[in-house]
C-alpha cells in the first residue's frame, strides 16, 4: 500500500505549483485587463482598427508632403485617370485632385464622428442618467420624450432642420445637428444600465454613508456602464459618417468649398459611368472606414460582454 501512495502522490502534485500560479495570474487580473486582453486577442477587430487607424493617419500626413491641396486647381489636367503623371488618383472635371480631396474628405468625416460622439454623448448619458436612476415621474415623462422624437426618421429631421439654416452645411455643422437629434438610442441604453445598477450593494452603501445623487451618478455608476456607452460611441460613429453621406446625397450636407466622403461620392454618383474613379474610390474608402468602425464595435462589445471565456496566457 505504501509503494503504490508512493508512486502515484508524485503524479497527483505534478505541474500543481504551475497550474495554481497561472489560475492565481488569471484571477488577480482587473475586469479592465480582462477586457483590454480579450479585444486584443480579437483578431478581426483588431484587424479593423490597424485600417481604420492606418487610413485616419495617412490622411494627415499626406498632405503634409504632397504637393497639391484639396482645393488646387490643375487646369492643365482635367478628369485624368488614376495613374497619371503628378496625380496619383486621377482628377475632377475642374482639375481638383482626387487624392488630396479623399485626405480632406477623410478628416472632415472623421470630425463628424468625434463632434456627433461627445455631443450626442452628452446628452444621451444625462437624460438616460437621470431617467434610470430617479425613475417615477421623471423616467415616464423623458421617456415619452424619447419616444416622440424617435417616431420621425433622423434623416428627415436633419434635412428639414439644415433646409432651414444653410450657414449649418459645414463638416461641424451638420455633426451639430445629427447629434442633436441622435442621442436618444443611447438615453434608452443608459436607462435600461441605470435601471439594474441602482439596486446594486455599492449603490446602497454609498446611500448609506451620505453620498449625494450627484455623486452616485458620476462616481458610481455612470463608470460602471462604460461597456455599452464605448459600444454605442463606435457604432455611432459609423452611422454618422453614413447618415452625412445620406444628407449629401439629398443635397442637405456639407456644402461649399469643403468637402467630406459623403460629398465625394454624392458628386461622383453623376459621374460613375463615365468617370468611375471620381464615385467608386471614395465609396471604397467610406467603405471600409464604415466597416472598421462596425467591425471594432463587434469586437468591444465580446469584450465587454462577461459571458466570454477568459483569455489565458
């Protein structure tokens, strides 16, 4: 009996010290380690953001070095074809290059998005902040709110809005006011993460020891639904390049002497079968931004999401 506990205690304790030491590694990681770790091991999404990023930069540093600007003249090359000498991506019918016109048309999309997320954002966090925590009286009244101004297609709004104040159709402008009229998706997700965090213990126990609304609001819980909000900001981005895109199109977008994607490609739709380069270059480029920015918030909210399995070294 004592050579046969002799021989198999030795297996049973085998690789023991590792096993623990790994388990104890993966268990004191931070639920925010956890979720860096599992964006990053998201091949696809990590994918995505390399394009994104990559694409966002390049329209920066292009025309630090290149030598014509958005809004140049070359009237000795008039719709050249990509290729040509001294315009890597062809020309518009007034000679405008098409290359230093996508970097200009990316950073003035990429401003929509970041003046639509922080506004909207706002806006969204307060309302679905105070609805969902204070609940009653206030939640039903916001909420009805909410709901009257979402039975009118966003679209329409804007373009009724921006008819009436043309000095609106700039890149700022028009991020104004999508954002304006955007915030009320995430005024309903707040609430509905306000709604179950408020009965929490750590809300309770602040209640207890003093703390003011206020307080609870920022300190506790609005942190603490940081996964949907970071989730609602990526998508949301995506969807305001597009809907810019949509009011272009409809002749309530950006106007004037600047440009966007969505008005690259509003101009070059006349001239698609004709002039392919002028329509199919930038829908290729709003594209894959659009898809990036889909793919990246795919890839935040597994990230986020507490049913995926942990991501072991």
């Amino acid at each position: 009996m004592s050579s046969i506990v002799q021989q198999t205690e030795p297996a049973t304790l085998e690789g023991a010290p590792e096993a623990v030491e790994r388990e104890f590694t993966v268990a004191s990681r931070s639920q925010r380690q956890q979720i860096v770790r599992r964006f990053l091991h998201n091949r696809l999404a990590m994918g995505a953001a390399v394009v994104y990023v990559t694409v966002v930069a390049a329209s920066f540093i292009i025309p630090t070095f290149y030598q014509w600007g958005y809004s140049d003249l070359d009237l000795e090359a008039l719709s050249v074809k990509p290729g040509s000498p001294g315009h890597i991506l062809g020309t518009a019918d007034a000679g405008r290059d098409l290359l230093a016109m996508l970097c200009r048309g990316v950073q003035r999309s990429t401003l929509i998005a970041v003046v639509y997320i922080l506004l909207a954002g706002v806006i969204g966090v307060l309302i679905g902040a105070v609805a969902g925590y204070f609940g009653r009286w206030v939640d039903s009244w916001l909420m009805r709110f909410v709901d009257l101004i979402l039975t009118i297609p966003l679209l329409v709004v804007v373009a009724v809005v921006a008819s009436n104040f043309p000095n609106l159709r700039t890149a700022p402008g028009v991020a104004l006011l999508i954002a304006l009229f955007g915030w009320m998706y995430l005024a309903r997700i707040v609430r509905s993460s306000f709604l179950s965090l408020r009965e929490r213990e750590y809300v309770e126990a602040a209640h207890a020891l003093g703390a003011s609304n206020r307080r609870i609001i920022f300190k506790h819980l609005i942190p603490n639904s940081l996964g949907p909000i970071i989730v609602w900001a990526t998508l949301g981005a995506a969807t305001s390049v597009i809907t810019e895109a949509a009011l272009t199109y409809v002749g309530y977008g950006v106007q004037g002497d600047d440009t966007s994607l969505g008005r690259l490609v509003a101009d070059g739709s006349n001239a698609a079968d004709t002039r392919w380069w002028l329509f199919y270059i930038p829908g290729l480029v709003m594209l894959v931004i659009v898809m990036s920015m889909n793919l990246m918030g795919d890839g935040i909210r597994d990230a986020f999401d507490p049913s995926q399995n942990r991501v072991r070294a």
